[in-house]
C-alpha cells in the first residue's frame, strides 16, 4: 500500500469499494490465463524429487507475471518474489504431487487439465498445484497495483512435501536467513480449505518396531520363539492404545495406524525370527514424537512372560527396537535430504495477527467472513510453524476430500477469489503487524 493508500480501508471499506473491488475486478479479468497456467503445470509430472521440469515453467510465469525476482534456491523450490518493504511474507504452495495410482481409475486425463463447467481437472488441481496458480498471479495483481511497497512477498512452489512435508519449506526458511539475514513474519499455506482460514493441524511421526523371536523348524514349532506372535501382542497394545491417546478441542484426538507389516525367515518352514511394523501416528496438541515412541516402547516393554521351566531361555522384549523412520534421499536438484520422519504439531491463535489478517482480506473482498477450520492431514505448516515459530495460516482453492483422490478438481471461482485474496492479504498483514508493534 502506498502511503496515499493508506488508511483508506477500514471497517467502513468493505467489499464492493476501493482497492479490494479492483483486485476483484483484476483477479477476474486473469480468470482464462489463470486456468490456462494451471492446466500448463498439471500437464507437467512432478512427483516428489522430479520437479524441475514444472518449477522452470512456474519461474518463467513469475517472470513473465513481473516478479522482482525469480530463482530456483539449493534445494530446489521455485521462488519468486515481490516488492521490498520491512514484512516479510511467505507463500507456501508445493508443487510435487503423489502418484496417479490405477490409471483406469480416472474418469479423465489426469495430466490433461480437462476444463468444464468451469472446473479445471487434474492431478494436483486441488493438491495443490491450483494454489499455486493462483499464488503467482496474485503476485502479478498486487505488483500491478503497486500495492508491494510495505512487505516483501515470497512466492515458493516447495518441493518434496508429499514425501517429507517441511522439509523444502524449511530449507527456504533456512536459505532466507542466511541469503537475507531475514525469516519471513508470516507464512499461508496453499493447502485446501475451500477458500476457509485454516489455523492448524495435528503433527505427525512414523516410527519402526521390530521384535526378535528365535527361528526353528517350522514342523516343530515347540522349540524356537515365533516373532509374528510377539508382534501381535505389540498390535493388541496398540490397539488398546489408540482411544487412550490425548484429545484436543481444537485439533482432536491423537491416532495411531499400523501401516505395514513384515516378517523374517529362511523359507516357508522356519519359524520367523524377526518381524516388523511401521505405525502413522498422528499428534494432537501435548503429544511429541518423543511421547509417541515412549508409549510404545511400554508396550513393547510388557512383551514375554518369564521363561517357562525346562523349555529353554524366551527372547522376551530383548532385542527389540523402536525408532523414528528416516527421510533420506535427493532432491531434484541433487541437495541431499536426511531427517527423522518428525513433524510437529501446530497451531496459530485464533486472535494473532495472521488470523484476523485472513479473515479481514477475504471479508474486504466478498463481503463475508470465512470459517475458521484446520486440516485433517499435515502440511509444510509442520516446519514454518512447528519448528520455526513462524505464524501461519492456510487459504487456498480446492476442497481437501478430493486430495490425493481421482476426481481431483478446482473451480475456476475459487481459483480466481484465491488470486484476489493472495493479492490483497499482505497489505492487510502488514498493517495487522503493524498495529501490533
Ligand atoms: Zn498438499
């Protein structure tokens, strides 16, 4: 906002005047151009760790779209940015999607981008590649406007988020403060929430349990230590477990999932002497990764009973490990990737800045207030927010039942009201921040 601008919107500047209506107007007018992008990087594979192809579009959009800057970081994100005043804002829209699965499934193309009915089809149309879209050209609304004079805005298509969320984001964070000595006041996510104010979301772990047991002739079973036994002890804890985890008003219960099973042994007629699972747990408020694993390691803990008489020694809980998963591997642009799969919970105050910044642009803009919610799953929010402190929020096209479904679509609607909301939001955050200095 310019400081002629400034000031001008207020309580009494609602939807239908001012600023907000000629974003309105703007967003509309790039209604064609913003579902032809989109439908451009559908049409473009980017799973996980094989994105280069669709961040050197999106970086020729951003160019084209007027960015002051447009890069690719270390890791790889597509970043673009706008304006250079003191806020520091932070857009956070990943650009890999998760696989197509049965590609018989799909009523449609799904790197095609079928448009009908004013709906743009497609895998990653709602997850989340229409954020995306709709990302870059609110950066070209606002730089038309000259709306870009009190913050700086990034636009980053992160990379890698299916496969390890937060990871890229936070390497951006990272990058930032060693490029610009600066991290960013707020971040919005491009998550679905079907143009709601998302504030939060359960954090996540995936840990490993493996037991020993003792191998031995499968016609006798008598004389070995079945590991698979011992296993199904460990998944009737867990079980027991599961309505016992923390619950939470805002975020829920805490869950807790066993996702694959394995076991070990020389061929079909040797009792296994090693089985594994792996267990999807989701965090609610309270609940850390290191309560995660201790709640297990109990119940692994109570695994045997003392060695019965004259039958040899039981192996018991000896032997038998529990551990976080590990992410590691490249990205595309070659930058290793290692962590322990650890995401953390998270959740911005209904009362901070980030919030009522949301909630003020959408009403300026429509006239109405959206509902506050939060998302099901996990996002790049467990990094900007869990580990980096920074306060975020989510807003974005796309309803989130249809992620990671085959009837992934986005409304052009919703994908134009999400360009004019990311177009007018920073001024409305930097002057929320602001208030509060
Ligand atoms: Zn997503």
């Amino acid at each position: 906002m310019t400081a002629e601008t400034k000031g001008k919107i207020g309580p009494t500047d609602r939807a239908g005047g001012g600023i907000p209506s000629e974003i309105v107007r703007r967003a509309e007018g790039y209604r064609a151009d913003i579902a032809r992008f989109l439908r451009d990087i559908v049409a473009i594979p980017s799973p996980s760790c094989q994105e280069g192809r669709v961040v050197d579009r999106i970086l020729e959009e951003m160019r084209r779209a007027g960015f002051d800057e447009v890069y690719r970081d270390e890791v790889g994100n597509a970043v673009g940015r706008v304006g250079s005043g003191p806020t520091i804002i932070m857009y956070d829209g990943h650009i890999d999607t998760v696989g197509i699965g049965d590609p018989t499934a799909w009523a449609y193309d799904p790197f095609q981008g079928k448009v009908e009915d004013g709906r743009v089809y497609g895998l990653g149309t709602v997850d989340e590649k229409g954020a995306v879209a709709a990302m870059v050209y609110g950066g070209k609304v606002l730089k038309e406007l000259g709306l870009d004079k009190d913050y700086t805005l990034y636009v980053v298509g992160t990379v890698q988020e299916e496969d390890c969320d937060g990871f890229a984001a936070g390497r951006f964070v990272e990058h930032l403060k060693a490029r610009t000595g600066r991290r960013p006041d707020l971040a919005v996510l491009g998550e679905p929430t079907d143009l709601q104010i998302y504030r939060g979301h359960r954090g996540r772990c995936e840990m490993k349990v493996v037991v020993k047991g003792r191998a031995c002739h499968g016609s006798a079973p008598e004389r070995g230590d079945n590991a698979v036994y011992k296993m199904g002890q460990v998944l009737e804890g867990i079980q027991r477990l599961a309505p016992r985890l923390k619950d939470d008003p805002f975020l829920g219960r805490g869950s807790i999932a066993v996702t694959r099973i394995e076991s070990k042994s020389g061929s079909l007629n040797v009792v296994p002497d090693e089985c594994a699972i792996v267990i999807d747990r989701r965090m609610t408020w309270g609940e850390t990764p290191q309560s995660s694993l201790d709640e297990v390691r109990a119940i692994v803990a109570g695994l045997g009973e003392p060695d019965p008489p004259g039958k040899g020694p039981r192996v018991g809980a000896a032997g038998a490990e529990v551990a976080l998963l590990e992410y590691d591997t490249k990205s595309h642009t070659g930058h290793p990737t290692r962590m322990p799969k650890e995401y953390p919970t998270w959740v911005t105050a209904e009362d901070h800045p980030a919030v009522v910044a949301g909630l003020r642009a959408a009403e300026e803009l429509f006239g109405a207030r959206p509902p506050l919610g939060k998302w099901v799953f996990s996002t790049d929010g467990v990094a900007l927010a869990g580990v980096h402190g920074i306060p975020t929020i989510g807003y974005a096209p796309g309803n989130e039942v249809l992620a990671h479904t085959v009837r992934e679509f986005v409304t052009e609607d919703q994908l134009v009201k999400a360009a004019a909301f990311y177009a007018w939001f920073p001024s409305v955050a930097a002057d929320e921040l602001a208030k509060r200095r």
